[in-house]
C-alpha cells in the first residue's frame, strides 16, 4: 500500500524525549523505597535486590531501573554529531571546539563535586529547616553559573552574573560542614555525574576525530575491548594493567569510566543517522509503509524493550534469545524496501540496533551473565540496542503519527537534563519540607506501592518545573 507521510519535523525531538526519558526515570528510581517489606526485585537494580538490598555481583540480570544510565549516556552520544556538526558549519575553528570540550568537562567536573556537596541528607544525616533553607540557596546560586544567557544581554552584566555565582558557590563550599565534621573535599562527588563528564569529553573527541571514518572509530572500540579483556581478575599485572589503573586525578578520571564508551560511541552512530536525516529536504513524501505498519514497528520497539527485560531478568535465556532472533527477522523484513527518508531512518538505525542486541546475546553468557555492576560487555551491548529501539519508538510517535504533545513532558525535561538533575534533591524536596507537604506524602506511604507513588509525585513535581524552565528559555549548558 502506498500512501504519503508527511515529514516536516526535522529537529531530534525524539532524542529529547530518550533523554528525558532517561533522566525521569533515573529520578524515579531514586525515590523507590528500600523497606524490610519490599516492592518486587524487578523495581530495583538486579543486583542489589530486596529484601536486604546488599550487592550480589555474581547475580546476573538486568531490570528497568538498570536501563535509565546507559540509555542517557547513549542519547549523549548521539547528541555529539548533532551540536559539534553545527560549530563546524559555523566555521568555528577547531581549537576553539576542543577548547569548548574542556571547558564543559571543567563545568561538569565542578558539576559532580557541587552537586553531591550541597544535598541536604549529605550535608546533615537529620536535616533541618535551616539544612533545606541551605540547599535550596545552593540550587539557586548554580542558574548564574549554568544558565545560557541572552545574546543581546550587556557583556559586563553577564560577566558580573557569572562573577557572583562563582563566588557564592566557591564561599558556600569553603564554609560547609558534614556529619564527620569534614569540609569540602574532591572525593565527595557525585559518581554518575563523573562518568559522565569522562563520557563529555572523551566521547566528544571521538566523534570529532573519526566523524569522517566510521571504520576507525570502530577500530577505536576494539582497542578499547583488548584493553579490558586484559584486566580481567584471572590476568596477570603487565603494561596494560598499569595503564588501566593509572590516574593522575583519580577524583576525575579513571580509564575504567573509559568502557562507557561501549555505550557512548554506538550513540555516536546513531548521532550520524540522524544528522543525515535532520540535513535531507524537507517534503511529502511517498511511502511504501501503511499507518497499521508504522504502529506494528512501533509496538515491536516497544516490546524488545519489554520481552529482554523480562527474559533475562528470570535467566529464560534460550527462549529469549529465540525470541528475539524472530523478533529481529521479522522487523528486519517490515523496514524492507524503505521509500523516503524517515523510512530510511529507521532501517539504518534498527541495522545498528540489530547488530549491538545480537552482539550483546553472543556476549550474554560471558563474564556470569548480563549485569550492570560491575558492567559487563552484553550489558554495554544490548542496552545501546534497547536505546535504539526506543529512540525509533519515540521517533513514530512525534514524526510520523504526530503526536508530540502526549510526550511533550518528557521533550522538555530531555531539553534541560542538568536542572533536572539537580533540582530534586535541591528544589523539589526542600520545598516540599519546608512547606510540610513532604510531612503529608510520608503520612500517605504506608506501604511499599504507596512509597513508590510518593516517588512518582515528587518525580511528576519535578518534571512539572523544569519543563516551565523549558518553556521560560531558561537553559543549563550541558
């Protein structure tokens, strides 16, 4: 059947929404109860399981909240080709982009160490009025710091905004005191944060070397594979362990955070596809797929998401892996034939979703089965082609059936990923203490699903405000 699909919408909306996506949901499982009486193992990383939530490394597995990570890093990824692609068309000159690469690596840095610094259950084990009261200001004096501000702004104003945010940050953390009675040190940092400002610059000096070579930077992962077969536990102290553990400034930067990557530069494929696509021409164009096609692939996106969740989370590992052989077979022939660009879109992109969750299966059984802590090769594999298979997902939604708006929440929070970060520990339960709304939310949480309810007001609350920051043109660089 043919029929015409109108593609007119050719901005990355739906990497926005794999971010923010991504970024919810990270938030949503830090709000999850850890209570003797438990919600079920499948709501909690696999391998820190109730009712003890201790950590079993031997225990393979993943679950939904073990997705959230790799699936931010991987939209990082795909975000490079996108943002340094304009600089370049821009002409600005190449030092300037590695430069600007640095300088968000330093911004990310002071990032992780800030943010962990000035939540309010770090800085006091029983928090009071005046703890919350602390945090808040904190979170606010970062907008200065963080906030992409106006162009037609006085460039002396916006040098006394930043001026004054880092002078209040800098005062704030020379004077803060922690429950050992400890000040500011370099190894109280947030970890995720850490990776992912490694992530930011390795990542983002990858793509820009190797944009014109996919070949080498494939070859660069290979490196990267023979790097870390080499420092299994059975192997003995060489060269390479050497390298491996070496770090000048292990509070920053370990070779370790370099294995995301596994996760960051398969992003940066996906980056390249999308590119290609946002630069064709914009038109009506004729497609080969009908409407009921579109919402099978859809479906199916969907449901590899599901259907390997579930699997390898119980260890059906024979029926899993057959399953999504015939799965992927069967969607391999529905993007046959693609006719215009969106089409070609997601046949490219599914190619490469194909290929890392095949890869991924091939690496399930080694090192004791899928997890992710400590990150093994088939978690780093078929968590890139689940993102994948999301990104085609949300694609559907906003650039074929258009419908945007029933996801308009999770663009926007994508859009602005760092006040999000922040913001629940530092805006959204300060102000829910400090108004006694968190006193209600707990009287509610009585048992472990009405906890996790808790969990998705505060989250729901948080999406709400950044999305105004959105709406409000009030960005953090990222």
């Amino acid at each position: 059947m043919i029929s015409k699909i109108n593609i007119t919408t050719k901005r990355a909306l739906a990497l926005d929404a794999l971010r923010g996506f991504a970024i919810l949901t990270m938030i949503l499982s830090g709000q999850i109860p850890f209570h003797t009486n438990t919600l079920p193992a499948w709501m909690y990383h696999a391998q820190v399981p109730p009712p003890e939530h201790k950590w079993i490394p031997t225990l393979p597995g993943i679950t939904w909240v073990d997705l959230v990570f790799p699936f931010f890093l991987f939209a990082m990824g795909a975000a490079f080709p996108l943002a340094i692609s304009r600089r370049l068309e821009e002409g600005i000159p190449k030092w300037k982009i590695y430069l600007s690469i640095f300088e968000r690596g330093i911004l990310l840095g002071f990032f992780a160490l800030y943010v962990q610094a000035i939540r309010p259950f770090v800085i006091s084990k029983n928090p009071t009025a005046e703890t919350f009261l602390i945090s808040l200001i904190a979170f606010l004096i970062l907008f200065p710091i963080y906030s992409r501000l106006p162009n037609k702004w006085n460039f002396w104003i916006k040098i006394l905004l930043r001026f004054v945010g880092w002078f209040s940050a800098i005062f704030l953390l020379s004077n803060l005191k922690y429950p050992d009675g400890s000040g500011f040190s370099l190894y109280r940092s947030d970890i995720i944060i850490v990776v992912l400002t490694n992530m930011a610059v390795f990542g983002s000096i990858v793509w820009l070397l190797t944009r014109n070579n996919l070949l080498v930077r494939l070859g660069l992962l290979g490196i990267l594979l023979a790097v870390r077969l080499s420092n299994m536990p059975v192997q003995i102290e060489s060269w390479v362990a050497y390298i491996w553990n070496y770090s000048p400034a292990p509070w920053i930067y370990k070779l370790y955070y370099l294995q995301y990557l596994f996760i960051v530069i398969p992003g940066t494929i996906a980056g390249d596809i999308l590119l290609k696509w946002i630069n064709s021409k914009n038109q009506i164009e004729e497609s080969s797929w009908s409407k009921f096609n579109y919402f099978f692939i859809a479906f199916l996106m969907f449901f590899f998401v599901f259907e390997l969740l579930v699997g390898l989370f119980n260890r059906w590992l024979i029926e899993t892996t057959i399953l999504t052989f015939v799965l992927l077979i069967l969607t391999y022939f529905l993007l046959n034939k693609p006719l215009n660009q969106v089409e070609q879109l997601y046949r490219e992109l599914f190619l490469w979703a194909m290929y890392w969750l095949i890869l991924g299966l091939f690496f399930e059984p080694f090192e004791g089965g899928i997890k992710k802590d400590k990150a093994t090769l088939s978690y780093y594999f078929i968590t890139s082609g689940l993102a994948i298979c999301t990104l085609i997902f949300f694609s559907i939604i906003i650039d074929v059936f258009k419908k945007q708006k029933f996801i308009k929440l999770l663009i926007e929070n994508g859009q602005n990923p760092m006040i999000a970060y922040a913001g629940v520990n530092n805006f959204i339960i300060p102000v829910l203490y400090l108004t006694g709304l968190m006193s209600l939310l707990n009287s509610m949480a009585i048992t472990p699903w009405l906890g996790f309810l808790k969990g998705l007001i505060i989250t729901f609350l948080l999406s709400l405000f950044v999305s105004l920051c959105t709406r409000l043109k009030i960005f953090w660089r990222t």
